[in-house]
C-alpha cells in the first residue's frame, strides 16, 4: 500500500526484491520505520534487508527475494503451491518464533502492527519470514506500554486499538491468532451471519471455540487437505489462536509461550470465549 516492489538481480546474480516508495511525506515515515526496525534485526524467520537507497525524494528498500510469495496466496488462491498440515504447523511456529524474538529480544522491544498472511512470506523451504515493517512502533524495555495512533488491517485488529489506549505487544498476538484461524480453515475469516445459514457461513473464530468446547476439531480444518492432518496439533493450535485472541491483553499468551506451546514443551488450557464471539454467537452473557 505504500509503493511497488519489484524483482532485481545483483552483480553475483543474487535475486533481490526493492521496494519503491510513494509519496515523499508517506513514503518517508515508512522508509524511516523498515529500516530503523529489521535494519537492526537478525532471524531466520524475518525477512533479511539487504541495503537502502535515499537519494532525493527516492526512497528504496532492497530485501532478499523469497521466490514463494506471501501466506495468502497459498491459503486462498488455487494457482500457487498448496500447503499441507505439516507445513502450516511449520509455517505458525516460524512466525510464532519470529514475533518471540522481535517482542522479547531485541534491545528495544518491536511491534509490528501488521500481522497478516500477506506479510508472512515463503522462502524456497517454505519457512515464514515476517516483512513489511513500515507500521512497527518501537518500546523501550523500561516500558511495557506504549500510546501510537491506530494501525494495522481490519480483521486483524486487536480491540484495544478502538479503544483508544496505550499498546503493548499482545496487539500482534491477537493478530497472530486471527492468522492461526485462517492457516487452520485455509479461508478467510468471515462475519457473514444470518439465521439459516450453515456452519460454513459462521464467523470462523466462533466454530473454532464451539468446536473446543464440544472436543471435536476435525471438521474445522481446511476440507483441501482431505483428513491428513495430526489432530493433537489441530487442537494445540485451535486452542492458542482463541487463547491469542482474548478480550484483555493480559489473558493473552506471550508469543515467547506460544513458540513452547507449539513445540510441544508447555500444555494449554482450554481458552474461555472471548466477548466477541459471544457477542456474534448472541450470547446473553
């Protein structure tokens, strides 16, 4: 949304993609954000900035080509590699891990703002490498909150961003788990209600806490991948993305937790339902 990017080649025949940005005002603030935050980054599973160029009102960003494109493209289009269980589960403990590290390693704490398929890219191996820096907001360690005007995608948006108050790192935790859901489904979430429709028409989020609740998860996952899934790992992952996406930020996991969730390492609780998807299920309470 903020410019183009397109493919190039070095001298060495090194692949690489730049990002062109538009609207020197816009353009700036992004250019500053990118390269102030992964600039200083270093993870597998974070896409790699090559170098920069600020000449004029130019401003150019170069990364490593990742020749699989982005996560959505894979969980919604037909034409692209189709991605089994294995790799998914992959694919959200990489992201998990990436998030773990920008919120609880680096020398300043990062936020990304901006969690969604469409920022998670693929390498050739098909591990997840998080992109698209231009929202991040940085916290120093002395501060666990921080107040920045409201960003990020809808659908992805924790609800304390309409709130008005200050964030914290859990904002890409909810966004993370709205990611989980749509890794699961391999659709995207939907809203749409009405009284005779079927479960395919529910608000997604929704079957995933019933399906919990009722301890039958199979019949969640994307029907493209046939059955072929570990259904201990269905369940890990349905249970982390309701945990990710509680009301308060406090009830929600720190990815650092998430990552030993995902590997296996820490058990997980059944989640309670979160106010909103009372709220679409018309709960009373």
């Amino acid at each position: 949304g903020f410019g183009s990017v397109y493919k190039g080649v070095l001298a060495d025949s090194t692949a690489i993609a730049v990002k062109m940005l538009d609207g020197f005002s816009q353009g700036e603030k992004q250019f500053r954000a990118e390269v102030s935050s992964i600039g200083i980054t270093q993870h597998v599973n974070l896409v790699k900035l090559i170098g920069f160029s600020c000449e004029g009102n130019k401003r150019l960003l170069v990364y490593e080509y990742l020749p699989y494109h982005s996560l959505d493209a894979h969980l919604f289009q037909t034409s692209v590699t189709f991605l089994n269980w294995k790799t998914r589960y992959q694919v959200a403990l990489g992201v998990a891990r990436g998030l773990a590290y920008l919120h609880e390693n680096c020398r300043e704490y990062i936020i990304h703002c901006d969690i969604k398929p469409q920022n998670i890219l693929l390498d050739a191996s098909f591990t997840p490498k998080i992109a698209d820096f231009g929202m991040a907001k940085f916290m120093q360690r002395d501060f666990s909150r921080a107040l920045t005007t409201m960003r990020g995608t809808i659908g992805y948006l924790a609800p304390e961003w309409l709130s008005g108050v200050a964030i914290t790192t859990k904002i890409d935790v909810y966004s993370y788990g709205m990611v989980l859901f749509e890794i699961i489904s391999g659709s995207r979430n939907t809203s749409e209600q009405c009284s005779s429709c079927d479960d395919n028409d529910v608000y997604f989020p929704l079957l995933v806490a019933n399906g919990i609740l009722k301890g039958d998860v199979q019949g969640l996952v994307d029907p493209k991948l046939c059955g072929d899934v570990n259904l201990e790992e269905v369940e890990r992952v349905c249970k982390i993305a309701c945990w990710c996406i509680q009301d308060k930020d406090s009830d929600r996991p720190a990815m650092g937790e998430v990552v030993q969730i995902l590997e296996g390492l820490r058990e997980v609780d059944v989640p309670p339902l979160p106010k909103i998807l009372q709220a679409v299920a018309g709960s009373p309470h």
